[in-house]
C-alpha cells in the first residue's frame, strides 16, 4: 500500500497539540492559567519547544514578542550563577518560579537575606535576584550591591518587571540567542562627543540637529545600545529627541507623584520626537543617566512611568540601569564601546570606569550575564590617586583664582586678587615682623571675608547659575576619590554615603559630598565650610506654601549667611520668603533657619527640587532636596 504525501499524513504524535506552535518559534504565549503546565513541557525538550510567556491581556508583551522574533534567532542554555533567591515567591503565580530554576544552581530561601552580611559569608558566589520591581527595595538590594562593588565578578544579577507577566518575561528572555546578523553597536551620547570608534554607531548633539534619531534608533536592531545624557528615572535626553519611559498601556497607582504628562499636561520635550523604550529593539539596553533605574522605594515616579520598567518590558534579554546619581563621561563612554567591541559585561565595564571617584556601584544589570569564559576580563577599578607630591592643599583664594572656575573678567575676581594679596602679605613673613598684630590682621581678615560673603550670596540668591556653584563638578573632575567613606543619614530619612574627593594640584580644593540612592548628591561642602540639611514635606499642593526647615552647622563660629532658590522655569511661579538671612552661630553646633516657598495655583504638578545655601569664608555650602507640586484638592 503506497504511504501518503507527507504533507497529508495526520500528525499521531501524542505531543502534538494545535494550540502549540512549530519547533521554530522561540516564544509561545500563554494565560495564567497555562503556565504551570508549559513550563514543565519547555523544560522536559527545552531544545525542541518555545519558551512559554504568560502575556494574558498584556497586549505590549505580545508586541514585544513579536519585536524579540526579529531579533533572536535560536535558543541557548543560560549558563547558571552560582546562586538564586526568589523575591516573594508565594505571590507568584505557579510556574514562574520553576521556569527560573535553571538560571541558578542553587536556590536559597529569601529568609536567608535577613542578615547580607551572614548570607555573603555563606554564599560567596554570584547572585542572582527573581522577584517584581516592588521587591526590589532598599533593604536589602542597596547591602547586596555594596557587597559585590569591586569584588567578585559578575557579583549581582536581577531578573524583575512591572507584574508577574513582565516577570516571566524577562526570564523566558535569558533563553533565547541573538540572531548572527543582529550586530549593531550604537552610543547615543547628549553630554560627550566621544571618539568615533570603528564598529560603533556614535551619535552626539551634532547629530541629533540634522538626523531623525528616533528612526534611527528604532529602525536598527541592537546587539548593544547605549543611551548616555542627562535624564531621570522616567526619561533620557538626547537633544529634542528624548528616550521615554511612559508604558501607554499600564494603570498609574492613585497617589504615586507623575510627570506633567501624568496630570494631563503636554511633555516637557517634543512628543512627536519620542522614543518609546519598550519598542526598542535591541539584546542589551544600557541606560547611562542618573536614576534611569531606581530601586521601588527610592524612585521619584510612579511605575507607570519608569525607564527600567518600559525597557523590561520591551524585546531586550539584558537592561543595564543606574540606580542612582554618577558621573559618566568621556571615560565610561569609551571604556563601554571598547568593552562592546569584544563582548565585555557592560555593568562591570562601568562600574570599574567609576570606582575611582565613586564609592558606590552605578549600575545594575537585569538579565543574565555570559558565562566567564565567555567575556573578557573586567579591567581594574579605577583609582586615580597620583604622587602625594602632587596632592598638596590648595587654599580657596588660589583655587579659585589659579583655576579655570570664574572667567578671568569676572567681577569677584578684583576683590578676591586684593584679598589674596593681603594674606600672601600676611603668610609671607613671620607675624612679629608684620605690620599689623595677629589681632588686627584676623580683624582685618574676618571684616573682608563678611564683606564678600555678602557679596558672594546676594550674587548666588539672583543668578543660581553662578560660576562659583559649578565647584564640586570643576574640582571634582580634577580630583581622586579618599577611600574613607562615612555613612550619614539623608534628609529624606534613608542612608546615605558622604565621602571626599581630594584636588590633585595645589589650586584644586577638596569637595565632600554626600549620596542617597533616592535623593541623589543631596549636600555639597568643602572642608571646613558649612554642612547643611534641608527638612521639608515630600509634597505641597498648587497654590500651597512649602515650610523648608534648613539645619546648618557652621564650621567655625562666627556669621554666616544662608539662602534659598528654586531652578528656573519655576521662579515664576514661586515667592521665596527669606530669599537670604544671615545668623551668628556658634562653630560644630547643628542650629534650624526657616523658609518659605508659596506657589502659584497654576503650578504644574511634577517633580520639583529646591536649594539651601550657606556661605562663611568664601566656601559655598549646598543642600538640594527633591518634592512634588500635586493639584489642588477640591
């Protein structure tokens, strides 16, 4: 008897069933409710069957699905991290946990975190962190980063998302190969103009004038894509063009702070020149501005909104995050395309790149590392501590004088050139051959400096974007990282680090500054100077008055002189009450100073910060704390 054509012969196989889909098909998705049971037919011919993805009525993950068919091309085998914990595992839904199993060789109880510092001891390996973006908290993410910054290699790993779906999502997507023919490296860079590297898309201001880069950017498919300006955790810009972190199709929380677009009110840059994060297809997605990832109870904005959550639920298997404030550059711009070039790990890249002036990690990865004998070998931290000849203390009048930080007509300079005058004249020759005793010369000396101080934060109060203001950044960047960092409290209550960078040449100061993961470099001081805090209600409504408590410890006792401003587009809308305020205080004692912020009733609620300054010697002291104007209840 003659068989039938192939393609007529009923398919008996007892596997077969018409809701799967071919052997080629890299996802399938699925409800809720079929997870269980496809996850243990995946896992029994991982090879053979797609990896299951419970969309249910997650409309933008099926379209991401699609996205990632165009950029996947096989399954592979995640090479495993020596250890997983589960965050939440009893909210899950079933199966979600079993599709992660094979990420991990062991799985330890999340009970086990209570204690990090017991946990590191027992568990020395890397990690590997499954759970949704709600559990990703402070406590006890922020021990665990610390904990692997410059140590073991690949040392912490998080898999998360907006819900369960997203969850699943972005496990399912560590099993999946990129196509051999997706092999595009692009950085787009707003704050640099790097050097053009030979295998690297590079796009600077230049080229956001004269291109469309969001057709660019969604027009390619990415094996790696860098996005590096400035930003928050809800957007990146990049000239007009802005990298968006609002998901259209997710429920904002009641009472959670939005950007304008949240209260109904046009975007900030061009909506028309929007990148939507989550159509962006690519295998690796860094996003290099401050904030672009923060953990769930440090981030200024509703989930509704997040960069990291839009790009977790984009096609990207790997999203690369900043959990918090840094200072990439030219340096950590370079390090990644080099790094990309020969498939470095991007967060290590980084993160090594900043370790010589940050003493905490930038960055976070979400999505598997590649196996170590895969990857080259991180380079060394950074660590730009030169000759100690050369680390000599520079006084302020020098610094600010001998250095670049005001321009050479800028009307303080005559005064402060007088000023430096007298005390190399004082300095120059010993006391009891001066002309003046050393009473008279500390009187001297104390009458200029009230006089400029004066001088310095009535010029500060009217035009915030005085030269003198941009010291931390203009000594910072000529500075090494002092390797003793002390823990401090936030004005928001949350820990922070306060730690020094030490000026490499005689006319560079020392900076101290401190950094919350929620806040940001929340103070900024020299030594000796004032150090301040700023105390205020997370939230004031339009037409509200915001009551600001400033709390100053002045280095020495004597005057000092403190300020408040607002940034700029919302001077308009806002009457400050002292604008400045001079008290006598007594040195090392903490003493309160109060402000007022009133606000117009068509303030538009966002995020706002605002800024208190202290003046004493010439130092210039800040305190930045963030809030938000919320409409006005009826």
């Amino acid at each position: 008897m003659n068989a039938a054509p192939a393609d007529q012969r009923p398919d008996r196989r007892p596997d077969r069933r018409p809701d799967l889909p071919g052997p080629a098909a890299l996802f399938r998705t699925v409800t809720r409710h079929q997870l269980p049971r496809a996850v243990r037919e995946f896992l029994d011919s991982p090879q053979l069957l797609p990896v299951p993805v419970p969309t249910d009525d997650r409309a933008d993950l099926a379209q991401s699905v699609e996205l990632a068919g165009r950029l996947y091309g096989g399954r592979r085998q995640p090479h495993p991290l020596d250890f997983g914990i589960v965050l939440g595992a009893a909210e899950l839904p079933e199966g979600l946990a079993e599709l992660a199993r094979p990420l991990a060789r062991t799985w330890v109880a999340e009970e086990e975190l209570a204690d990090v510092a017991s946990f590191r001891a027992r568990h020395s390996g890397s990690l590997l962190l499954v759970g949704r973006y709600d559990r990703l908290t402070l406590d006890p993410v922020r021990d665990l980063l610390l904990d692997t910054y410059r140590g073991r290699r690949h040392g912490l790993t998080l898999l998360s998302g907006r819900d369960d779906a997203s969850v699943g999502w972005n496990i399912a997507k560590q099993y999946a190969e990129p196509a051999l023919d997706v092999d595009a490296l692009g950085l787009f860079t707003d704050t640099d103009r790097p050097p053009r590297l030979p295998g690297v898309q590079v796009f600077d201001d230049r080229d956001f004038e004269r291109e469309d880069i969001q057709a660019r950017i969604l027009g390619t498919r990415w094996r790696r894509v860098a996005f590096q300006g400035h930003g928050k955790d809800d957007s990146v810009n990049l000239g007009e063009f802005t990298i968006c972190g609002l998901n259209g199709t997710a429920a904002a929380v009641p009472g959670l702070l939005g950007p304008r677009c949240a209260y109904g009110l046009p975007c900030y840059k061009p909506e028309d020149k929007l990148v939507p994060l989550n159509r962006v297809e690519a295998v690796e997605l860094v996003l290099s501005a401050c904030n672009s990832g923060p953990l769930a109870d440090l981030a200024l904005y509703d989930p509704k909104y997040q960069l990291l959550l839009n790009a977790l639920d984009g096609p990207a298997r790997t999203v690369v995050s900043a959990v918090s404030v840094h200072d990439s550059d030219r340096p950590e711009n370079v390090a990644w395309m080099h790094g990309a070039l020969v498939g470095a790990d991007s967060v290590d890249t980084l993160n090594a790149s900043l370790a010589g002036s940050h003493p905490y990690p930038a960055f976070m990865r979400f999505g598997l590392p590649a196996a170590p004998e895969d990857t080259p070998p991180p380079p060394a931290p950074a660590d730009h501590r030169p000759d100690p000849l050369l680390l000599t203390v520079g006084a302020r009048l020098t610094a600010y004088l001998g250095s670049e930080l005001l321009p050479h007509n800028h009307p303080l300079r005559p005064r402060l050139t007088r000023l430096a005058r007298k005390v190399d004249l004082w300095v120059a020759r010993p006391t009891h051959l001066a002309d003046q005793s050393p009473e008279q010369i500390h009187g001297s000396l104390t009458a200029d400096l009230q006089s400029l101080d004066h001088v310095i934060t009535e010029q500060v109060a009217a035009n915030p974007e005085h030269e003198l203001m941009n010291y931390p950044a203009h000594f910072g960047d000529r500075s090494s990282l002092d390797p003793q960092v002390r823990e401090v409290t936030c004005h928001c209550g949350r820990p922070a680090q306060e730690f020094t960078r030490r000026g490499l040449l005689p006319h560079i100061l020392d900076t101290t500054c401190a950094v919350c993961m929620r806040c940001g470099d929340v103070t900024f001081r020299l030594p000796d100077s004032p150090a301040l805090l700023a105390h205020a209600p997370d939230e004031v409504e339009q037409g509200g008055v915001l009551e600001i408590r400033a709390v100053v410890t002045a280095a020495r006792s004597g005057p000092v002189r403190l300020g408040l401003f607002v940034p700029s587009y919302l001077r308009e809308d806002t009457t400050v009450e002292p604008v400045t305020t001079r008290l006598r205080l007594t040195g090392g004692r903490p003493e309160e100073v109060g402000f007022r912020v009133r606000f117009a009733a068509d303030t538009a609620p966002q995020a706002y910060y605002f800024t208190v300054f202290a003046v004493q010697d010439l130092a210039v002291s800040t305190a930045r704390r963030h809030f938000g104007v919320v409409p006005r209840s009826a």
